[in-house]
C-alpha cells in the first residue's frame, strides 16, 4: 500500500498528509521543477496542449526545455533530435 494515501476498503477517497507527501519521490510526478513546475504557464505539458502537439514534437519540447536541469544535458538534446528525425522520417513518408 502507498505509504501516501489513508483509506481503507470502505473508503472511496484519497487523503494525502501534504508535508510527507512534499518530501516524498511521489511529488515530482505531478508538475516537476524540470518542466517548468506547477506554477509555470509555460510548464511543458502545457505547451504541448496548447500547441497541440503530438507524441514525437511534445517530446521534442519535452527533452530541449529540461535539458539544463536534470544533469544530462548531452543526452537529453540527444533524445530531442532522435524525436525529431523520427518525426521528419515519418512526414517524408507520407
């Protein structure tokens, strides 16, 4: 059972105590600091739904805007650039 959540099986909602699950691994799943973070309007999952980009260009966007910020930057350019000539790959194909 997560460690995170107070239910049992009668109960059909979730309580979270929002200190341990601040200081848990769990809290950087919903809105991590390196896309941007919560209150970001440009936080990446947002660009990519306002731009409505589909899975290869959002990953794009995806690897180039935290590329600074997760210790990898060589690999995560990398991975944009084999996002985007799988794109292009595909677009020739068509």
């Amino acid at each position: 059972m997560n460690p995170y959540d107070d239910h049992d099986d009668q109960t059909t909602f979730l309580s979270i105590d929002l200190d341990l699950y601040a200081e848990s691994e769990y809290a950087t799943v919903d809105h991590p600091d390196h896309y941007g973070g919560k209150n970001n309007e440009f936080e990446v999952i947002n660009v990519i739904e306002a731009w409505d980009l589909d899975f290869h260009c959002g990953s794009v966007i995806k690897y180039i805007a935290r590329h600074k910020k997760k210790g990898h930057p060589k690999e995560d350019i990398d991975k944009a650039i084999w996002y985007l000539e799988r794109y292009r790959d595909q677009c020739l194909e068509d």
